[in-house]
C-alpha cells in the first residue's frame, strides 16, 4: 500500500484517493486472515504493480505544461495593457480567465492586484504629484514663511502607495508567468 500510494502521487488528488480505497477494498475482500502467506503474496502478484496499476490510471496524454502565447499575452496585457486607454488591460482579464493555465486563486490575484496594471501605478502617481502646494510669505531681504504642502506621515503614505501601484503588476507578472502550468 505503501508503494501504490507513493507512485499515485502523480495523479489528482481525489483519483488518488479513489484508487487507493478502490484497492484496499478489493484487498480486504479477496484476503482472508486464515490464508497463508504464500496465498497472500499470490493474490498481490495478480493484482499487479503498484506503478503498473497507476499508469493504467493516468490519462491517455497529459496536458501541455507550457505557457503559450494565449499566457504570455494575458501577462503582457495585464502588465501594460492600461496604457491603450484600459482596454489592453480588460483583453488581459479576458485571456487570463479564459485560460486553464491558472488556478481560480491565480486568476483573482491577476484581476485584483494593481487593476490596470503599470498604467494604474503611472497614473497614481501623476495624480499623487497633483495639488501638493506651498505657501510662502514674508519680504524679499528677510526670511519666508511657508506653510501647508504635505505632511512627513502623508509624504511616506504616498511613497508607500505608489511603489506598490508601480512595483505591484510587476510581481504579479513574474507570479502569474511561474505558476501558469
């Protein structure tokens, strides 16, 4: 049991549950605690290797592993795809979920973190620069005075944010490029 459970490691998780229960009940109805061991080992000879009966199990071809253009144009659009007026980026969600390369996980973390990708991280910050204004007064020879413009604690929110808009898409480009299968 040992051996058929190490070599069903290469099947999905739940056929790999199936089968190993599909065998131990065919092993507790055809053993009987009174046959000897010679019976015993008789009984396992026909019913076969362990890896001979989960290769009968595994599917007749496996699916391609590798990412194809339909991935790579996911992760391309998704990371630049806003610079084309947000639509580049909207065929990217399109291509991502459309894919069977992506676990359901993958794709929200594809859809939800930085949506609108690199454009998204620019555009924040062209607006995180927008409206930040200082006041000065006083006399030309003496000192000035100025007030407002932003606070230390607004300033490193700011910073904060906008290595995550801009930094964001790019980590989930390298993520969603490793995982696609």
């Amino acid at each position: 049991m040992d051996r058929l459970d190490r070599a069903a490691r290469t099947l999905p998780r739940g056929e790999r549950r199936e089968l190993i229960a599909e065998i131990r009940a065919h092993l507790s109805e055809t053993i009987d605690p009174k046959m000897s061991d010679a019976e015993v080992l008789t009984v396992l000879d026909q019913l076969g290797d362990p890896e001979e009966i989960v290769e009968a199990e595994q599917p007749e071809s496996l699916p391609d592993d590798r990412r194809g253009t339909h991935e790579w144009a996911a992760i391309f659009l998704l990371l630049l795809g806003g610079f084309v007026f947000g639509v580049g980026w909207i065929a990217g969600l399109i291509l991502l979920w459309s894919s069977r390369a992506w676990t359901t996980a993958d794709k929200l973390i594809g859809t939800f973190i930085v949506p609108g990708g690199l454009a998204a991280g620019i555009f924040a910050l062209g607006i995180g620069t927008v409206g930040v204004s200082e006041v000065c007064s006083g006399s030309n020879p003496g000192p000035a005075h100025c007030t407002g413009g932003p606070s230390t604690a607004g300033t490193v929110a700011a910073v904060a944010i906008l290595a995550v808009s801009v930094i964001g898409p790019f980590v989930t480009a390298v993520y969603l490029a490793r995982r696609a299968r």
